[in-house]
C-alpha cells in the first residue's frame, strides 16, 4: 500500500475536483498533482533520496497537504513538528531523525533561522509564504514554479513513511517510525464507516502536524475527497468554515469541540451540513456529549482511541452508541470496539489475557502498529512485544468486546490502597453545571500514599466552591474517590495535540518527592 494512491486515483477519475480549499484559494486535484510532482523534484534535487526525513514547522494550509504527498512522492518520509512545542524540544526532533530540510511558514520563520544555526543535521530552509523569503531560505513556490516534474517513487509497503515524535505527556520524546502500510491501512478504519466518502468535505482544524488530525487526512486523501484548512482552531474559525464551504466532517479533540458547542455564537452559524464529527486524543464526557449532540443535531458522533504508535487508531465507538435509544446499553463511556484490521485485548503485566471486565493494560496487534522508535531499540523492544503494542493504558473489556479506557497506567492514583481511575473522577466532576474543565490527578499525601486533586476551569460567568464541586461528586462516586482538594485555574495546560499536560499540573508536588509517578 501506498499514502499517494489516493491522490493517483483522483486524478484519474476526477481532476476537476476541488481538493483543497484554503483562505479563498481553491486548488483541483490536476493542479494539486501537478504541484506535488514539482514538489518532489524540487526536493530531489535538493539531495532527498530514499526514507530521508523532511520536516514541516507550519500552522495548517493547502501547503501542508502538498508537504505530505511531495515528501512520500519524492521517496522521502515527513518529520512534521510539534507547533506547542519549544524551539530547544523542535530541534531534537530534527537532529534525533537526521532531518536536513525544513519547511516553514511566516509563522516560524524567526525560531527556523535559530534551529539551522542550533541543529547540526538541518541544512535547508523553505520559506512557505506567499511573499519574499527571509534571507538564507529557498521560496516554496519558486521551488515548484522552477522545478521540473518527477514521477511517484512509489515508496510503499514497510518503506518509512514518517517520524512522529509523541506529544511528550508521559515522558521525553520519541520518534515512532511509521509505514506506508500503517498509515494506509489505518485510514480504511474511518472509511469502513462510511463517514467519509468521495464527495465528503472535510476540515482540518486540529493541527495537522498531529497524527489525530493525520487519520482524516489519509481518509479523504484515500477517498478523494475535499479538504478544508484553517490555520489553526478557534471556534468562530469552524463555524465560518462549515458555513461557507458546506463542511460535512472534521476531527476534533474534545476540548475543542466543547468550546465549539458552549461558544455563545453558536446558534448564529448555518452548520447543517456537517454529518460526521470524529474526536479522539483524550477523554470526554457524557455531559459534553449531550451539549454537541444539541448544538450539532445534524451530525453524528464517532470517537476513535489510539496512540502515535499505532498510526494512530486502535478502537471506535460508533455513531449509534452516542444516541440517546442506545444510552441504556452503557456503551456511551467505551472507546468502542477494535477497528478493521486490529485486535485489541487487555493484559497483566506478563502479557497475559486478563478475564472481561478485570482492569488490565490495553494492548494491540495489527497492520496499523509501528516499525518502532527511531534509535531506540531498548524501547522499541519494551512496548512492542511478540507483535503486541503494550500502550500503557489502563482498561477493562466487557462481553461485547468493548474497551473502556480507565487510566494512563501511571495516571493512576493509589489512596490508601484504593486504585482510583482519574477519568472516572473527571466524568464526575465534569457533570457539575459550572464545570468548564477538569484535571484529575494525585498527589503526595503523608496519610493515604496519594490524595485526589482536581484542577478545574468554570465556564464562563458561573461560580462554584471547591466545597460544592466536592459535594457534588459524592452524589456520583465513591467517597474514596471524591477530590480532597479542589483548585480553580484560568486554563489547563495543553499540548500541541489537545491533551491535557498532567504532567505540568504534577510536577509542583512531585518533584521533591523520592517517588515520582510524572
């Protein structure tokens, strides 16, 4: 299998198409072909030979998609950066994987002038801009306007396709080596729903650096369907795309479809057309489900779970499971069952098959697992055993085959010898009226090992008392598993992928600690 199939397909059965479509410039898949062939040897002859890396510091547009299938048509792999993160964390991710070009927008035309001077391996800067290049970088469309076209090298199958470095939330970067076979089979998860489709126009508003987003982007790409961009999310940004271009899908976080659906506008936008709406990458809750299903009557929900490592998804939960007639089935809170392709199980710790319903680590096997972690063997060996993806997650399985998701392994808080499962705390927390969002996490406790602590964000003009929120979740849980302590904050920490850091709400009360559970 090969990600430029579906481009390849496209331009015989429908080059008039729109493919892309980005602040007023709409581009038909003859024209978005024709780029990416001059793309690809423009890059050739800058010295891209096979699996080289290629990296890409922008926020979302046209050229992103060009980026992908000119990298892949050149015979290389995409490197695409992390925009949240720091120029020091950019610039590992870049000589870790021996990155020697790297294309950049305005946006990060100044920390890309600092990266070639930092990272030893970088060699080549493309200005991705509509006006003239800084001084000491290429121009993309002179690139492409001077280049002549190549034909596909058709990389395929085990050949790397890309390095993904992991968002960082549980520990420090790695680069996780992914396939043309992992990515491709991958998509055909989303489209063995039928929720994207030749004649799909799909938005790209999470940032398209980011695997979760990637899923749609090999999906309609697959499909030959239309793509939407705007450069990066905010509500009113979704809801004027929807409204013109007559969006039908988009992937979201959850965190970007709860301000998308409590924003106070949101009844002023035509969003009718959108049908499918697929979220991942972190939790949500039922409460917010109900606000989206409300606000957004004509789409239906999908939820896909996975990780970086497994291209990325490994599960889905299905539209009719969000319903209100399918609520009684106690499906809503899963992360669905294995996609198509996939297995997925829940082990102890010696890889063994736990029984339904026994808290385990989720694990997974199939065509959309990674080749492995770039220079990292030690590693690779530890998380992927005998074809197995160990993730790392806590879960359970019930008898339908359907995983519930519980914990990061290490997110998991011990009180006094009570396992305590954030996500079903923050559920909690989450249905009190004046809850916005929510953090759970534990923390040092001299008595019980770790005492529940949850940080929390009120939605606007609401109040409510630490006291209260407590109160409340002691309607809804256990009292071991209520917070002990409730603290207010403006926002939480959130990484470039949308995931709450955890990690930067911990480290204040860990760090002096001998224990660290980070």
């Amino acid at each position: 299998m090969n990600i430029t199939q579906g481009l390849h397909r496209a331009l015989q059965q429908k080059p008039e198409g729109i493919a892309t479509i980005f602040q007023g410039r709409r581009r038909t898949y003859a024209e978005l072909g024709a780029r990416v062939a001059k793309l690809a040897g423009a890059l050739q002859k800058l010295g891209v030979k096979a699996g080289d890396r290629v990296g890409m510091l922008s926020l979302n547009s046209d050229r992103y998609l060009e980026y992908y299938l000119g990298v892949y048509w050149a015979g290389g792999a995409v490197n695409p950066a992390n925009i949240r993160w720091t120029a020091a964390e950019i610039a590992y991710s870049l000589e870790d994987c021996e990155t020697a070009v790297l294309i950049v927008d305005d946006t990060f035309t100044a920390m890309a002038q600092g990266l070639k001077e930092s990272c030893k391996t970088l060699k080549v800067l493309i200005h991705a801009g509509d006006g003239e290049p800084p001084h000491g970088m290429l121009s993309y469309e002179g690139l492409i306007a001077d280049a002549a076209p190549v034909e596909d090298a058709y990389r395929s199958g085990n050949d790397l396709a890309g390095v993904f470095y992991t968002g960082g939330t549980t520990g420090f970067p790695k680069g996780v080596m992914l396939s043309h076979n992992n990515l491709a089979s991958n998509c055909l998860s989303i489209l063995a729903t039928g929720l994207v489709t030749t004649d799909s126009v799909g938005l790209h508003s999470a940032p398209m650096f980011h695997l979760a987003d990637g899923a749609l982007t090999n999906a309609l790409l697959t499909a030959g369907a239309t793509h939407v961009m705007i450069p990066s999310f905010t509500p009113v940004g979704v809801m004027q795309a929807i409204q013109s271009e007559k969006v039908t899908a988009s992937l979201l976080v959850p965190i970007m479809i709860q301000m998308l659906v409590d924003h106070p506008e949101v009844g002023r936008y035509k969003l009718d057309s959108l049908k499918a709406l697929l979220y991942g990458a972190s939790p949500i809750s039922e409460a917010v489900i109900d606000r989206a299903i409300k606000a957004l009557p004509s789409a239906v929900l999908c939820q896909a779970y996975g990780m970086t490592e497994l291209s990325p998804i490994a599960t889905l939960l299905l539209p009719k499971y969000h319903l209100a007639e399918s609520r009684t089935l106690g499906k809503v809170s899963s992360a669905g069952t294995a996609c198509t392709l996939t297995e997925v199980r829940v082990v102890d710790a010696d890889g063994k098959e736990v029984p339904r319903g026994t808290v385990g680590e989720v694990a997974v096997r199939g065509p959309g697992v990674m080749l492995g972690y770039w220079n990292k063997p030690t590693e690779t060996a530890a998380a992927v055993r005998n074809g197995w993806m160990h993730t790392g997650d806590g879960g359970r399985m019930d008898d339908d085959g359907f995983v519930f998701i519980v914990d990061r392994i290490k997110d998991m808080i011990v009180s006094g010898g009570e396992n305590v499962y954030s996500v079903e705390v923050e559920s909690a927390v989450m249905k009190h009226p004046a809850v916005a969002q929510c953090a759970v996490i534990g923390i040092p406790d001299e008595h019980w090992g770790e005492s529940v602590y949850a940080a929390v964000v009120l939605k606007p003009e609401t109040q409510a008392t630490s006291e209260s929120i407590i109160e409340h979740c002691h309607t809804l849980i256990a009292n071991y598993k209520c917070p002990r302590k409730v603290v207010f904050l403006d926002a939480l920490p959130i990484s470039g992928a949308g995931k709450i850091l955890k990690n930067k709400l911990r480290d204040p009360f860990w760090k002096d600690q001998q224990r660290k559970v980070a």
